[in-house]
C-alpha cells in the first residue's frame, strides 16, 4: 500500500503505549472485526464509530500537518466528494493515532474520544444506536454523521470553554 513503515509500526503498537513510550492508539477497525463478523456486518461496520469522529477532525482542521501532507491526494478526493470517508480510513490501515492529530486535536481526542475516559463512544451510542442491537449496527450516513457532528461541536466547545479557566 502507499502507507509508510512508521504508519505500520503505529498502527502495530499496543493500546498500553503512553506517549513517552511510543505513539497513543485510539482506534483499530481491526479490534472491532470479530464483532462486525459476529453479527454479519460488512467490514465498514468495524470503523463506522471512528469515522465519524474522523471527519469531524478533518473537517475541523484538527489533523497534523504530517497527516495532511501525507494524505493529500486521498484528502482532495475526499473533499471533492470522490472517495468516502471509510477510503481515507482504510488509507491509514483503519487506525486513528495521536500522530495523525494536531496538538489541539490530541488534547480534545484525549478528552472526549478516549475509550477509558472520554464520552465519544456513550454519545454515539445515545444520538445513534436506537433500537438497533449494538452500536455496530449504526449505518456511516449523512444524517448520522450531521446527528454526531452536532454533539461533538457541542462537546468540543464545552472542552474548549473548560480550558480558559
């Protein structure tokens, strides 16, 4: 693939890594497969939940500049409506890691979309899951992307008005 050996060696690295240890691993599409498999799911059900946040990072401008740089080809296709979100996904070996955030981005990740601390995955499962068995059943579409981007708006700007204190 087009993915540098650093993205692998990331993507490899156990969740217990701190960051003086090595990079921080907020999510694997991979440690969700068996589920989505489990249940019949396609694959793309395995990363629905982080793409979400995903985008809105992108859409914020909360990526680092490496991740920008890097991905600047999938990125404008992405942009110009060409390839889906799960493509720009897939194109990072459907991992999210602290690299790929800016510092800002990170902090707010650490905060919110962290699954041992944060209120992403209870947020999503609220405004998404419904009636549906599992968080992994929620369809990635437009509505429910605009659904979750309006409470991550809400929560970034929570977080954001905590840090003036």
């Amino acid at each position: 693939m087009k993915n540098y050996t650093k993205l692998i060696l990331m993507c490899a690295a156990p969740l217990f890594l701190s960051a003086a240890d090595g990079p921080h691993v907020y999510d694997k599409a991979k440690y969700h497969d068996a589920v989505v498999q489990k249940y019949g799911l396609s694959d793309e059900h395995a990363a629905n939940h982080t793409i979400v946040f995903l985008r809105w990072l992108i859409e914020r401008h909360l990526m680092s500049d490496s991740f920008e740089k890097t991905s600047a080809d999938i990125l404008a296709r992405f942009r110009s409506g060409k390839v889906s979100i799960h493509k720009v996904y897939d194109w990072w070996d459907r991992c999210l890691v602290d690299d790929q955030l800016s510092q800002e981005g990170n902090a707010f990740a650490m905060h919110y979309f962290d699954f041992d601390r944060g209120r992403y995955i209870d947020d999503y499962i609220a405004t998404l899951k419904g009636k549906l068995p599992t968080e992994f059943h929620v369809d990635y579409t437009e509505e429910n992307y605009q659904k979750m981007k309006r409470v991550i708006d809400r929560r970034y700007d929570e977080w954001k008005a905590s840090q003036k204190k």
